[in-house]
C-alpha cells in the first residue's frame, strides 16, 4: 500500500537535520518500504509551539510498504527525540 509520513523536527543544524532525517527514512526501508518522494518544506513557523519551539522542519515522504509497517514506523518515530510530531496517512492510488 502506498503512505504519506508527515514530519516536524526540532529547529537544530543542517547536518543534524539531515542525519535525523536519514533516520526515519531508514526505519521505513527497514520494514519493507520504498520511498518514492521526499518533499521537504524546510524551516517554517508552527501554528503554536510545541515544547517550547516556535519553528520546525516540515517533511512529507511518500513511500509503498506492507500493511503492517506503519505501526513499527510510528513506534520508532514516536521515541525519536528531535521529532515534534508526526502523522502516517494512507494515500489513495
């Protein structure tokens, strides 16, 4: 089936954003799924803050995986701790 994973990370370095967004990239290939479009928004206010941060890195990955991979992403994700919120939706094809 194919997901969308929305992502908010903490406002933080360059090369830090892009090893934790490495990351959750490997956590999705790691059960089985293919990532098939990154876009990434960059650095954007939030509409309130969230632990006391009033920036973000907004991210959406699209990717295809079996149906029990979001559940194992989203228990990754969730402890991750430069990860604000996040969201897997399933997309329609």
């Amino acid at each position: 089936m194919k997901y969308e994973i929305a992502v908010i990370l903490k406002e933080m370095e360059d090369e830090v954003h892009a090893g934790e967004f490495s990351k959750i990239t490997e956590v999705i290939e790691r059960f089985g799924g293919v990532v098939e479009k990154v876009d990434d928004w960059g650095k954007r206010k939030l509409a309130y803050e969230i632990q006391k941060q009033g920036r973000g890195f907004y991210s959406f990955i699209t990717f295809v995986a079996p149906t029990n991979a979001p559940a194992e992403i989203e228990n990754r994700v969730r402890i991750m701790e430069n990860v604000l919120r996040y969201l897997i939706v399933s997309v329609e094809e």
